[in-house]
C-alpha cells in the first residue's frame, strides 16, 4: 500500500538495471544462437572496454 502522503521514491539504478536486463532478454529472444557470445553482450550494454582476451 502507497504512504498515504503520496511519497513514491525511486530508484534509479535500480530502473536502469531493470531496463539492461530487458535488453539483454530481448537480444537473447532474438539471437539465432543458443546463448550470447561476451561480444554480444558487450554490444547489448554498450560497454566500451575491450575484454583481454589473451591467455597469460
């Protein structure tokens, strides 16, 4: 039940998370493979940093 006073608080990291993950079901639904390579969700979230990938 809402307070009374009509105080919502929201959170938006907490909306933005919610809103990456939506992302990431939508891209899934739609990939022709059975999961999504790192790459691709890399590209999904935006992320910018390139994975090291080299094997030390």
């Amino acid at each position: 039940m809402a307070p009374v006073g009509g105080t919502a608080v929201q959170d938006h990291v907490a909306l933005a998370e919610i809103e990456l993950c939506g992302e990431l079901i939508i891209a899934a639904s739609t990939a022709d493979e059975e999961r999504l390579s790192l790459e691709s969700i890399d590209e999904v979230l935006k992320v910018a940093e390139e994975r090291d990938t080299s094997a030390d």
